[in-house]
C-alpha cells in the first residue's frame, strides 16, 4: 500500500468516510431524510417536482418550469410559489444555480430517502450535486 496519490485512485472525495457515498454526502443524505419526514405538503410537492425533473431531463428545471409545473391555485399563486421556493433554499433542500433551480443531495434525499442505497447513475447525479470543498 502506497502513501502517494496515483492518478488512477478515486477521487479523494470517495474515498471519505466509511459508506459507499462518503462522509459529507451521508451526513446530507440522513439530514434530508428527516427534514424530509417533517416537510410540510406544499413544499413536499414542489421539491418532489424538481428532483423528478433534475433526473429525468437533460437540464436542470427552472424557476419558470416549476411554476408551471406547479399544482397551486387560486389568488397569489406565484407569490405563494415564490415563498415556498425560498423556503426550500433556505432550508437547504435547493439551490440556484443560475437559471436553474436544483434540488441538493438532502433535497433528494427528503423525497427520496431511500436512493442513497442505490448503486450506479443516482450516485453520481449526488456526487455532482455536493458543493466543492476547498
């Protein structure tokens, strides 16, 4: 066993901790899974639609394509909309990124709790979603 770094190691950000997704990534996906059991309905829906939409579309959705996506009606919808967003944010279970609004690795794991067992493309969609470390 080698103390240098080969090229052709893993990613020192895979290599953390002791499961298969690495120590930041578990602690996110614990933390979503139980903000997720606490998640009131409306925010429920709305972060459901975009992690649908993160996984199964090219792009990432945007506010625009939420919003229409969205099952909120009557008077104020956008703004109630709107709230609710934010609210995700800044619970840490979305960001923006530019135009496009991204549900985060505890995002996923609030409406999909059970996905950080799974092996293949679902752990390298979380992997991209973790801010650098640096």
């Amino acid at each position: 066993m080698s103390a240098v770094h080969r090229h052709d190691d893993p990613a020192p950000a895979e290599k953390k901790g002791s499961g298969p997704l690495g120590t930041p990534i578990e602690r996110e996906v614990l933390r979503g899974s139980a903000d997720g059991a606490r998640l009131p309905r409306d925010l429920w829906e709305i972060l459901n639609t975009m992690v649908e939409r993160e996984l199964q579309q090219p792009e990432p959705p945007t506010e625009e394509s939420l919003y229409a996506a969205s099952t909120i009606s009557g008077p104020f919808r956008a703004r109630r909309f709107r709230r609710r967003l934010e609210q995700l944010i800044r619970l840490d279970l979305a960001q923006r990124q530019g135009q496009w609004v991204r549900p985060t690795v505890a995002g996923i794991a609030a409406v999909r709790p059970l996905w950080s067992q799974v092996d293949g493309p679902v752990r390298t969609k979380l992997r991209s979603l973790m801010p650098d470390e640096g």
